[in-house]
C-alpha cells in the first residue's frame, strides 16, 4: 500500500511544480506592457519616472532651498523636452511621433491596450490550463449563490472537485490488482478560493483599465479641455488677470506645451496632488514668458470686433487653420526717402527775409574855381 501513497506525492509536487511555473507566466505577461513603456520613454527624450520622483521629493521636502532647487531641475527638464520635440516639428501638422508632440501620449495608450488585452487573453488561457471554461468561472459561481446550491453543488463542482474517483494499481503476490475507491481532494477546497479571487480581480482591473482608457483619451484629445486644465491652476496663482494673458495662454498650451506636456503636467497631478502640479505649471509659465519676447509686450489697447484684425494660425490638434485676434501692434509705414532728391517746388521754397532798399550816396558839390590849381 505504500506505492499509491508514493504515486500521489509525485503527483501532488508535480502539480505544484505545474502551478507555480504558470504563475511565473502569468507574472512575465503582466510585466511585459511596463517594461515596453520603460523601453520606450527613454527614447522620447525624457524619463517620465525620474520626473515623477522628482516631484515626490518636491512634495515631501520642507525646506525652500529645496523645493526651489528640485522645481527648477523639473522645469529644466520638462521645458529641454518640449523644446526640443518643438524643434523637430514637421511640415504635416497631423501624425504620431515626438516632432508632433504626442509621442508620450500615444505609447501611453499603447500601454494600456496592452495592459487591457494581457488580462482579456489571460482568462482564455486558464482554460487550456485547467482544462474548464475559467472565463465564466465566476459567473457560474454567482448563479450557484443565487439558486441556493452553493453548500450542496459547490461539493461535487466540475471545476475544483473535492471527491472524485481514484484508480490505482495494488501488487500483491505477484498480481496486479486495479482499484477505484472514492477520494478526497482537499488542496482543491484553497485552490478553488484562490481562482474565485484571480477571476473576480482580474475582470475588475480589466473593467478599470477600460475606464481609464477612456477617460485618458478624453483629456488628451480636446483641446478645450487640456487649456482649460492648465489655465485653470494658473488662474488659481494669479496669472491670468486679462484677456492678453488668456490669449497667451492658449498659446502656451497648444505651441509650446502641446499634448505631451500637458500629459506630463496630468501624471504630476496624479502621482502627487494638484498644489504640486500648480506649482510646477506656474514655474513652467513664467519661465516661458521669460524667453517669450512677444509675452513681455505691453498689452495693446482693447480694441472692437469691427477694428480687431484677424491672423491665420495652425492649430496642432485638428490640422485646420483658425483665426483669433490679431493682439500685435499694427507697424507704422516707413517713409520711402528718394534716391535721388529733386530740387524743392519754387511754392515751398522758403523766401529770405527782406531788407530795408538802401539809399544811394549823394554826388560830391563841386569845388569853387578860385580854389583849382593854376597851371
């Protein structure tokens, strides 16, 4: 009787080995979309990861040499990749890739179909594994709460069976005897609790990561909403006080920052809070207005909508020109001087001043003849 006991200790540790070698793949599956975004971000010009450790520490740290320290290296860093995607701006205005300024957004949206397809597929493969319909695992389960059978069916389940039949071999004097005696299965009582909560978790993170998705394509794409977040915090600052700086807004959010600083402004906010985010957002904005000699401009006089000219401007998001007010001070003409200068018409010619006619000099008298000389 020792060779069944033998048998079944082979084949609990071979099934343990079986279960802790899916997980490891399980494992490696989950952490395939994080070490794509790793990979990929450094390519981008910026380590989203060491901005986000900065500005932890920037929360965290109490003394202002610090903050103020730890800010500027922020700004240095968001600002050198902004500028520098800037620089590499192509011709077309629509199209994916760092010259376009939403090079971080897109792979972020990769990341997440991935994230999101992983869990979807991994449902599908338990059911190789365990040989059942693991997908609507959960869903059975609920009806069996629902009907009241839990406490009956819930015994003889056909995904985790805890009694079966066990067919095993017995060699006694010299013959092979088979045996099929009723067994218990008691490890499938804490395997079954765990896949109960595997299941439950999984379609969970899958429902949240499509929400996520979701929401994050919203904020990316409209426009509306990416200024309306950040003159929001620089509203919260007082930095916009009239109507040039909302005008300077918008353009500091769709020619300078664009979609992958503002989406790098979003992780701030959502990996610390929105003080840390306004703060950084403020810095970012005077520092632009800084290298920005049109921002330091004073304001021109409001004018009406009949004397407001317009300008044509390209618009990152849609590719269409729009047309806003044209803010800059109209030139004065420039007097065209004459190569050659012709002589001054005799009308504008300027007349000297007139003198008093001068009198002409009486004749000397004559001289008496008793006074001429004799020859």
């Amino acid at each position: 009787m020792k060779i069944p006991q033998l048998k079944a200790v082979r084949m609990l540790l071979s099934e343990v080995g079986h279960t802790i070698l899916r997980s490891h793949f399980q494992a490696v599956f989950f952490y395939a979309p994080s070490l794509v975004w790793k990979t990929l971000n450094n390519k981008a010009g910026v380590d989203s990861d060491d901005i986000m450790h900065a500005a932890d520490q920037f929360d965290k740290t109490e003394k202002m040499e610090d903050r103020d320290r730890i800010l500027k290296l922020i700004v240095n860093q968001i600002d050198r990749f902004v500028g520098s995607s800037k620089r590499r701006r192509p011709k077309r205005n629509r199209g994916i890739g760092k010259g376009h300024g939403n090079y971080l957004v897109v792979l972020y949206f990769v990341v997440k179909v991935l994230y999101a397809a992983n869990i979807f597929s991994q449902l599908f493969v338990l059911n190789k594994v365990l040989g059942t319909e693991f997908n609507t695992f959960g869903i059975h389960m609920l009806e069996r709460i629902q009907d009241d059978e839990f406490g009956t069916v819930h015994a003889n389940s056909s995904y985790f069976p805890r009694v079966t039949m066990c067919n095993f071999r017995v060699r006694r004097l010299g013959n092979v005897h088979r045996y099929a005696v009723q067994c218990v299965l008691p490890i499938n009582l804490y395997a079954e609790k765990m896949f109960i909560f595997l299941w439950f978790w999984m379609c969970i993170v899958l429902a949240m990561t499509f929400l996520s998705l979701i929401v994050w394509i919203l904020q990316m794409t409209l426009a509306r909403d990416k200024k309306r977040y950040v003159q929001n915090h620089l509203r919260s600052e007082e930095r916009i006080e009239t109507d040039f700086d909302q005008q300077l807004s918008n353009d500091f959010v769709d020619h300078y920052l664009r979609s992958d600083g503002v989406f790098l402004l979003r992780l701030i906010s959502h990996n610390t809070n929105n003080i840390t985010a306004t703060e950084v957002i403020c810095a970012l904005w005077d520092n632009w207005k800084t290298g920005n000699p049109f921002a330091k401009e004073t304001p021109p006089p409001p004018l009406s909508a009949e004397q407001t000219p317009e300008k044509e401007v390209d618009d990152d998001d849609d590719g269409e020109p729009r047309y806003v007010p044209n803010l800059e001070k109209p030139s004065l003409p420039e007097e065209k001087v004459p190569l050659y200068p012709s002589a001054p018409e005799p009308s504008t010619m300027e007349k000297p001043p007139l003198k008093p006619p001068v009198k002409p000099k009486p004749p000397p008298p004559p001289k008496p003849s008793h006074l001429a000389k004799q020859p």
